[in-house]
C-alpha cells in the first residue's frame, strides 16, 4: 500500500502535493517523492524516511509548476531508499510515474525492456511502467496533439501489465495534464475549480474539493486545469459518474470509518489478495525454497508472539496435513530461554507483522546460531527480521494502524496455509489432484473474506448490542479453529479491557467450566466439520448451565444448531482448513463492537504498542 497524490491547476501544485502527502502518511512512510512539471521540464526530488524529510527538501526548491505527482512509499519491491523512492522516471527523464499495488509480471518485461536499451535505476517494479510508456511514446504519431499520444501510450502500457495497480503519470510533452489508471487498487479523482486532483484516498484533496469520481478497473483518467476526462481501455470517452464526498478530512483518512480497526477489517479482502498475488508455478521462487531443499525439511519450528503466535498455531494444523512434518509454534519470548535440542532438517520459521519485534528476532537470532534453516513471514521489507532470514515471504498487507492486528493476521493465515500446500505438494504429501483443488479454493479466499463481512457486519453489530455490558466472555473451539478462539479472547481484552478466556472445546469440562454461569456469553467456532459433533456437545454443557451459546458456523451447522443455541452468526462454506480466516472475522468484529459500545480506545488502546521493540 502506498500513497499517491497528483495535481494539476493554476498555482504552483507543490504545497497542494507535500500537504496531499501528509494526509496519505499513513499508507506508506519508508519514502517520499515529487515530480513538477515547470518550464517544459521535468523536475524530481525524493527522499527516504517520512514525508517530513521531504518537505524540508521542497522548501528549499523553487517549485512553480502547476502540474506535480507525488508519492509516500511502503516498500514491495526494493529496499527503502532514495533510489527505490517514487516516482520513478523513463531513460530521458521527460516522465515520472507513481504507483501503488504489485506488477506481477515485471520481470520479463524488466528483460524486455533492457534489450531494447532501456536502463533500470531501481530495484522496483514500478520503473518498469515508465519505460514501458516511454517505449510505447516513440510508436505515437509526433504529429497528433499531445493529450492523445499520452493516452495511447498509457492505454498500450496498461494492457501490458499483470497485477493490481493505481498508476499516476505526468510529462513533459503534455505539461498541463496527469494521466491516472487502476486495476484492483484504489484511485479517487477530484473534480475542483480549475485544479483537479488524482489521489489513492480521498483524503489527499478533500480540503479542496468534495466532488470525486472513482474510475473503474482499466479506465484512464486525464485531468487538466479546465476538468477531467474519463476512458474504458479501447479509448472511448465516457461519463463519470460523480459522488459527493460527505466526510471530513479526519475520517477521510479512514475511508469513512470511525475508525481505523474497522478500516482495516473490511480491508481484508484486499490485503489478502494482495498477499496471494502469486500463482502456484510461483511457490518456488516466493518461498525461496526449492524441491530439494523441501525433501530435506524433516520438521518445522515457528516463533511468534501476541497475534502472530496464534497464526502460526493454526499454521501447525495446516503444514501436518498437508505436508505430513512435524510442527512446533512456539512463543518467541520463551524460546529463547529454553534449551532446544540440535535437531538435523529443521526449518524455523518466524511470523512478524513489523520484522521488529524484540523477541522474535531474539529468538530468530537463536535459532540461526543453532544452524537452523530460516524462513521469515513479515510485511516490512528491510525490516531487522527479514535481513536475518534465509528467505522471506512478504504479506504486502500494507501498513496496519490500529494497534489491535487485523489484515495483518489474515494475511499471515494466508501466507503460511500457503506454504503447507506448497510443502505438501513437493514432498509428496499432497497428490497433484488435491493440491489443484485446495488451491482453487485457497486462492478464492479474497472472495469468501468479502462474503463473510457482508454477512456478519450487520448481525455481529446487533448482537454486541444485546451482550457488551457483561465483563466475562469464553471463547471455544475445536481443531483447527481453537487458535481462532485465542485470538477471539485476545482481541476482546485488547481493545474492551473485559475478561476473556479462550478454550479447546474439549477441555470445557476439565476446569474452565466453572467460570459458567447465568447469561455468560459463549462464543463457539463451530463450522459443520469434523467435530461439529464435539462442539455441540461443549455447547450444550455450557448451556446446561446458563451461559448464553454464540455459534459461528456455516449454513449446514446453522439448521442443526436452531433452538440449540441462543444466537447463530453465519460465514460462507469452506474447506475446513479456510475456516479459521473466516472465523477471525467474526472474532474482531464481536471485540470491535464491544469495545465501541463500552466507549473504549479502539486504535490505541491503554498500555499496548504497535510493534513491541524491548524485551
């Protein structure tokens, strides 16, 4: 995720550019950039770090023109660097492109382009927009007006490119206009009085206009002093169809959400398609490890804490069936304390969403000493964690606010089950029929995640209504979902400060049912599985006893379960193993509404931090 804001008027665009930026910080802070059109050349100034370093360096610069594209970063591609920093610009330096999202295909375009004598200067996959529009500029009649060959050039350039994109772009032989597209990724236009805006959030340009327009996939955007026009990918022009912004600025931030965990849970389809963007011919090269190196692997450690650790719980039921190797998850905060036997053919595997978490690299760091192979899942590249790797699988969730994880966590459930079915496939714990069936499946799982929000959202809201005023909940589950179930109690503490507890739901009746009592509210994550049976009958003893019976299941578990529990919460059908994706969205929800509904902090909630950097 990164954030893209351009502008064109009558005033020198710069200051509407470093200002769009700070709103946009919170997409992305490894790097900032701008790019000003002013007398008929091409000017660019980039900086690492966050858009403060940026502004200092502007304020130097006399920037007049009224044309400008400007960028804050959140690396993918690249370390975070001023050469890695948008935008990035063609051989001649007449054009600049900005760019938020992944081109899965940049590679051999990359080798493409460099046998027709282009020449890279990044490490990103950005830059290769940039040549590839500058390529398709020399083919354009030098005759026509300028406004149509860029469109053209952008139109062939788009229908080169794979993967989700929002693309800004500004030249030199067209001084007065911005050429905008999308794929997948968000981009907002801002229709203003002779200045208009292209922006990856509204909240960039909502000080100056309140009319946008959002493009649809593979439509372009011109703007101009005098408006905006809008293209399909053949280049015909269409209407727009304009939307009255009714935000304010602060809660443009959070695309109209009171508040950034709730952003950042419906942003999970996104996020996790975002993660996925690779195929299963790609597994090799994006787990860095190779089908000998898989044939070695004789069992597998993970080390995480907090949320994370709760992923790479579940990633245990995961990798055993489908890859058949033994798995230990392990909190990093004891690992590290711990004696840990050598043990030949052992990968261990850290999951961090920042890479900078004190114990998970301290046990990292462990574990390397003790020879170990190493393989990190993180969402910051060039994080201290992911130096330490031997390879790394990058979530590319985008930057996560609320410190309460969300996208964060199912996108680490993604990576991981991921990699089981990548394992089990290369050792030979898969057939090559199951594996293409559960990878069907798996990567539809952007699709389930956004049917699932729209059937809990509203039924989730209602409930918390009827139960927030109780300070103890039980959260259980079986199998797989029993991780779900820790994770469904540790949201609910973070951001409510309520007393919960999560179970195994056969373990109900060795001790914790005596925390039963009238009205208690018991959340139980029981799709219609394997043990479904089991988990009806954890409920009914819990229920015997007058606790009031949550269950999140499927529709099939749904028409067993009437009058068997007090309230039924529904998520789509699943393969079994997906289920607990699902279930985390029941789960951060109920702790959302409760927490809004008890007045608390929700982003930042008392004591807790981001990223956890000391011991």
């Amino acid at each position: 995720m990164c954030g893209i804001i351009g502008c064109v008027g009558k005033k020198s665009a710069a200051p509407y550019i470093i200002q769009g930026l700070k709103n946009l910080e919170y997409r992305g802070y490894d790097s900032a950039g701008i790019a000003v059109i002013q007398d008929g050349k091409l000017l660019r100034l980039r900086a690492a770090g966050k858009v403060n370093a940026l502004e200092k360096l502007a304020a130097k610069k006399n920037f007049t023109g009224v044309s400008a594209l400007g960028h804050t970063r959140w690396a993918t591609h690249g370390k975070p660097c001023e050469a890695n920093s948008h935008p990035h610009t063609d051989c001649g330096g007449t054009l600049a492109v900005v760019h938020n999202g992944i081109i899965e295909n940049y590679l051999p375009l990359k080798e493409e382009l460099k046998k027709k004598g282009h020449v890279f200067r990044s490490e990103t996959d950005t830059e290769v927009i940039a040549h590839l529009i500058e390529e398709n500029l020399k083919t354009e009649n030098k005759n026509a007006p300028a406004e149509k060959r860029l469109l053209s050039a952008v139109q062939k350039t788009v229908k080169r490119i794979t993967g989700a994109f929002a693309v800004g772009v500004i030249w030199s032989g067209a001084p007065n206009i911005i050429a905008g597209v999308r794929r997948q990724s968000p981009l907002a236009v801002g229709l203003g009085d002779n200045e208009n805006f292209i922006a990856s959030d509204v909240s960039a340009f909502l000080k100056h206009t309140k009319k946008a327009v959002f493009p649809e996939d593979d439509e372009i955007v011109l703007i101009s002093p005098s408006g905006a026009k809008f293209y399909d990918a053949d280049g015909c022009q269409k209407k727009p169809q304009i939307t009255k912004i009714k935000w304010s600025s602060a809660q443009a931030e959070k695309g109209g959400f009171e508040h950034f965990m709730l952003k950042e849970i419906y942003e999970q389809p996104d996020a996790v398609a975002d993660t996925l963007r690779f195929g299963t011919d790609d597994m090799p090269s994006i787990f860095g490890v190779d089908k000998n190196e898989v044939k070695q692997i004789k069992n597998i450690q993970i080390l995480a804490c907090g949320t994370a650790y709760h992923a790479a719980m579940t990633a245990k039921y995961f990798i055993e069936q489908y890859a058949g190797v033994p798995v230990n998850a392990d909190y990093a905060s004891e690992y590290k304390y711990r004696s840990v036997p050598p043990a030949a053919g052992t990968l261990v595997i850290a999951v961090s969403q920042s890479g900078e978490t004190a114990d998970t690299n301290a046990a990292f760091k462990k574990a390397k000493s003790l020879g170990f192979k190493t393989m990190a899942i993180c969402n910051v590249l060039g994080s201290t964690l992911t130096r330490m790797a031997d390879h790394t699988f990058y979530t590319r969730c985008g930057p996560e606010i609320s410190v309460a994880s969300t996208k964060a966590y199912t996108s680490q459930l993604a990576a991981l089950y991921g990699l089981a079915l990548f394992l089990g496939r290369e050792n030979g714990g898969l057939s090559e029929e199951r594996f293409k069936s559960l990878s069907e499946e798996f990567f539809s799982l952007p699709r389930l995640l956004d049917e699932t929000l729209k059937m809990l959202a509203p039924a989730v809201e209602k409930l918390a209504k009827k139960v927030y005023r109780r300070e103890t909940y039980v959260f259980l589950a079986r199998g797989v979902n029993y991780p779900a179930a820790l994770e469904g109690a540790l949201k609910l503490k973070e951001i409510s400060y309520l007393h919960a507890e999560g179970f195994p739901g056969g373990e109900i009746k060795h001790g914790p049912i005596a925390l039963i009592d009238k009205n208690l509210p018991v959340i139980a994550l029981m799709p219609k599985d394997a043990l479904f049976e089991k988990m009806l009958s954890a409920c009914e003893e819990t229920k015997a006893r007058g606790a009031r019976v949550i269950a999140v299941t499927d529709s099939k578990g749904a028409e067993i379960l009437k009058n068997k529990v007090s309230d039924i919460l529904v998520i789509p059908p699943a393969t079994p193993f997906l289920t607990p994706v699902l279930n985390a969205v029941a789960v951060q929800l109920f702790a959302y509404y409760i927490a809004k509904l008890r007045k608390r902090e929700i982003d930042q909630p008392r004591n807790l931090a981001k990223s956890v950097t000391v011991e």
